[in-house]
C-alpha cells in the first residue's frame, strides 16, 4: 500500500466520480483507475460499486475512507511541523563560545542582534574542542575560539581575528615581587600561583609550562582574596575580573608577558542562514580588534 494510493482513493470517494477526481489531481483517469485496482488486490476486498454513472462506496470502502483520511491528516500535520522547524532552524543562529571576554559581550550581541532582525540567536557556552567540531559539520553558526594553528589551517571556515585577551595577578602586598615593574614570569618559577574562575585552560597549561610548576584554580573572589590574606600565594585573573582594593595586596599587571591569546569569530563559508551576514556586521562592530570591554 502507497500513500499516492490512499490519496488516490480518498478523492475518488469524496467525488464518486473517477473523471472528477482525475481533474482534481491532473491525472489520468487509467492512473487512478489502475492504482485503486491494485489497491484492492492487495487487500482482497471490492472498495466502490457502480451506481448509475456514480460509483459509491462498499462497506469496506467505507471503513478504509475512515482509516485511510486519518493516516493522511497525520501526514500533513508531519510535514507541516518538519516545514516549520525547518523555516525556524533557518531563522535561528546558533552560537557556541568558549569561556573568554566574549562571555561579557554575548548579551548585548544577542540582544542588538534580535532588536534589528527577524531572526533568533541561541549562545552556548561550550569547549573549544565541541565549538569548532560542530561548526565544521554545521550544528553551529558561529563559534568564538581561541585562534589556534588547527583553525587557521581548516580551509572551510571563514576565520576572523577579534581582540587579544590578557592577564593580571595579585600579590600579597608584602612580598617582594609586589615593587618589580614588569617581572617576567620566569620570577613565578615554583611560587605557588592560583588561577581565579573562569579561566582558559589552554592559558592554564601554558602558565604551568612557563613557570616550571602545578598552577591551582579557584572558583570565587572571597577565596582568591583570604589565600592573598594568609600569603599561600598569588592570584592570576582574566584581564577583566578584578579584586576589590585592599591593603594586603598590589595589582600586577602581565600584558608584557606571553600569557595571552587571540580570540576569533569562525564559521563555515557555505553557511547561507537567513541573517548570518547581519549578524557578521554586529560582530565586527562589536567584538573588533579595538572593542572595549
């Protein structure tokens, strides 16, 4: 049994009338005629009688009238929901960003993004690794990444440099590397060092590298600030998480060190969502090379 069948048929007993229903359906009437027979072959019952130049429905046309208008009410209602998660996947730019000063820009994005579009933006806060396996196979739009030399060399994605990110540390105010100007981090070799969430892992490693030694994470402030306090150690942060001022402790700055990264904004170049240019323009408007955060 075939779908085109159980239309066919269904036309066939609205009408009663082979000729009529084969202009409804701009078949010929030897199509309709032929695809019912076989119909009926295959389950071995007679569906219509002649009734002057009518035919009308048997009691087993009757019963397969009802079942075969709800198996095709189902269809339609399938393809209309299929259709109307395809139009709104077409409007939906999906975002993936890694933990990074994108995080604080991703709702003013979003926000002018949808203000001046018809389209939605759904941000995901992912890792690396997941951002850009699915923007290569086209589960995400637009993912902001750490500029690496993997991405750089995938030929597929449209690549664009936005910002670099630098890193600050607090010292405990007593301690001699508080009045060094510009220290190098080879001067944190085995001191114990602590990273304040959220924090790259990647800058993690490469801290762990440089300074020869294990690097701690914290999750919050309040212990960020009683480990400067007790003097177990110093604190590294993000450029734009800072410590509130205290007199047990001095501000370091490390943009002078090689603790520091280039995000990126990537996507694939055969990505023909509706809006995905508009949101490139708010990108680059927003998250250029000179934005403020």
């Amino acid at each position: 049994m075939e779908m085109k069948q159980l239309k066919y048929f269904v036309e066939v007993a609205r009408r009663e009338h082979i000729s009529d229903a084969a202009l409804e359906l701009n078949i010929a009437q030897s199509a309709i005629s032929r695809q019912i027979a076989q119909l009926e072959k295959e389950l071995n019952v007679t569906l219509f009688k002649r009734s002057g130049r009518n035919i009308i429905l048997t009691a087993e046309g009757k019963q397969l009238l009802s079942e075969a208008t709800q198996i095709l009410d189902q269809l339609d209602k399938t393809i209309q929901l299929f259709k109307q998660q395809s139009s709104t996947d077409q409007r939906t730019i999906y975002i993936g960003y890694e933990e990074s000063d994108v995080s604080q820009m991703m709702l003013p994005l979003v926000q002018t993004f949808e203000q001046q579009s018809k389209s939605l933006a759904t941000p995901q806060l992912m890792t690396h690794e997941d951002i850009v396996e699915q923007v290569v196979s086209g589960q995400l739009d637009i993912g902001f990444v750490e500029l690496t030399k993997e991405i750089s060399a995938q030929s597929q994605l449209h690549t664009t440099s936005l910002f670099e990110e630098n890193y600050h540390m607090y010292v405990p105010k007593d301690h001699p590397i508080a009045m060094t100007t510009q220290p190098p981090l080879t001067q944190f070799e085995n001191k114990p060092l602590y990273c304040l969430m959220p924090f790259s892992n990647t800058i993690k490693n490469k801290l762990e590298y440089l300074i020869k030694s294990h690097v701690y994470v914290v999750s919050n402030k309040q212990l960020a600030q009683y480990i400067l306090r007790k003097n177990k150690g110093f604190v590294v942060c993000n450029q734009n998480i800072h410590l509130p001022s205290h007199q047990d402790w001095t501000y370091i700055p490390l943009s002078h060190t090689e603790l520091k990264r280039t995000m990126c904004a990537i996507s694939k170049y055969d990505n023909k969502k509706t809006d995905i240019d508009l949101m490139w323009q708010f990108i680059h408007t927003m998250m250029n090379q000179t934005a403020q955060f």
